[in-house]
C-alpha cells in the first residue's frame, strides 16, 4: 500500500533547499529565512520592501520590469515618480535580506538570483511538474511517484499569501497555484484508483477537500473508493458532508452525477 504521509518523512528536497543561503516561503503564510534563522521584520517599517518582494515573486520572480513592479505597487504614480519609489525599495529590500547578489537588476529587469534563493514556489512547481511526467509514463514507478508527491504536498500547505489581504497581482497566481495543487491530486488520486491503490486515492481526495470542500468531483470520487473496499457507511456519510456543505454555502443540491452515485450505495 502507498502511504504519501509516511514517505514524505525524511524525504530529501529534489532541489536540496539547504544548499542555499535565503528561503522564501509563500504558501499558507509568507516568511524569509537566511540561513537557519528567520529574519524578523518590523512591520511598518519593512512593510513596502516585504510587497516588493512579493510582488517579484507573483510575477514570476526573473526578469521582471520594474515599470511592471512599479505599477503593481505605485499605481497612482507615474513615470520618475515611481521609478525613485521601485529605487529606494529595492535598496531597502536588499539590506532587509542581507545577502549579496540575492537579488539583480539589469537593464531594467529585477531578477531574484536562483542560486542565492530558494522559493516554495518554485519548488512546488518542479515538483509537479516532475508528478506531471511521471503520470504520463507508461509505467510510473509507485515509490517515486508517491515521493515526489508527498513532496508537491509538504510545499503547499495554504494558498499563496493565503495569510495576505488579497492584492491585484497576487489573486491570479493563487489561483493558478491552488488549481495546479487540486488537478495534481485529482490527476494523481485517478491514478492510484486504476492500478488499484484505493487508500492512496482516499488520502488525495480528502487533502483536495481540505484544499476546497466545494470541489464536488472529490466527494463523488472519495465516495467510488470507499464502496469499492465495501465500506458503504463512510461512502454515505461523505455524500452527507457533500449535501451539507453545498446547502449551507451555495444553497444547491449535489449533482446528479453526485445522487447517481449514491443510489447505487443504498441499492447495493
């Protein structure tokens, strides 16, 4: 049996973060650490360099411009105006972080340096995109599968800036990240259901509605694999959960895809 939680234990990062001297962690909370140690940031005071950096970051973290930043964080100015604003924050950004070359500008172009840096980010999306590969194998090995995907799920453990209020250039790339995390389980949980490994999909299905308890193709699936191990009663009350919570939320019934399968739960 594949247990994604027991092979996450002691796995080893593909991109080993410990062999860089910044962390950058976004999803679920943001926070900076250089070295071991986090870098504690006074609020007010570091709370325009703290937006720059995350700015870079949703905008994709190289190469980006700095008319570009400027417009996402000085929307109302314009010109030299804001140009001196982007100036005086990257400088004050970079002695927040403290790490030479951390962070290049050139030509314009503000780049968060890959080889001073790691970002959960960028780590999340090697890793889906090495699940991604792996699942379009004939033949995915189920170990490393299910170790590079206890990995997609150790990096995202809230949506990106999740803890933030929600700014103009950051609510795409949550988007685009919490829909790329719940089609990696759907994608994976399909997976384990077809070469048999239903407690695996189980564990998948049930992280997706941790993720979005609204997303109603991971009841149904959840309720397919509990009937096929003969466990109706858990199958019955996950369709209750579903009936209940899109009720109280969007005031809708489930589906008929949705009742379909129950009915086939109280007949068996």
């Amino acid at each position: 049996m594949v247990d994604l939680h027991h092979l996450s234990i002691g796995a080893p990062a593909p991109d080993d973060q410990r062999n860089y001297p910044l962390h950058i962690y976004t999803f679920g909370r943001f926070s900076v650490t250089r070295g071991i140690e986090p870098i504690r940031f006074a609020r007010k005071a570091q709370h325009r360099p703290l937006q720059l950096l995350k700015a870079l970051i949703a905008l994709g973290g190289r190469e980006v411009g700095s008319d570009r930043l400027g417009m996402a964080l000085w929307p109302e100015s314009e010109g030299d105006t804001a140009y001196n604003a982007f100036e005086i924050t990257l400088h004050r950004l970079r002695k927040l972080i403290g790490i030479e070359n951390a962070l290049v500008l050139s030509n314009g172009l503000l780049t968060l340096d890959n080889q001073h840096c790691w970002v959960d980010v960028w780590a999340f999306e090697q890793a889906v995109g090495h699940a991604e590969t792996l699942l379009k194998s004939p033949l995915p090995n189920p170990d490393e599968l299910a170790s590079i995907s206890s990995r997609v799920l150790t990096l995202y453990h809230g949506h990106f800036l999740g803890r933030e209020i929600p700014e103009p250039w950051s609510i795409s790339v949550r988007e685009r990240l919490r829909s790329k995390f719940m089609r990696h389980l759907l994608d994976l949980a399909r997976h384990w259901e077809k070469i048999g490994h239903h407690e695996a999909a189980i564990q998948c299905y049930q992280k997706g509605l941790e993720t979005d308890d609204l997303a109603e193709i991971f009841y149904q699936r959840l309720m397919v694999c509990y009937q096929q191990l003969g466990r109706k009663s858990e199958a019955l009350a996950v369709y209750r959960r579903c009936r209940t919570t899109l009720s109280l939320i969007l005031s809708i019934t489930p589906s008929p895809a949705t009742e379909t399968i129950r009915r086939r739960l109280t007949v068996a």
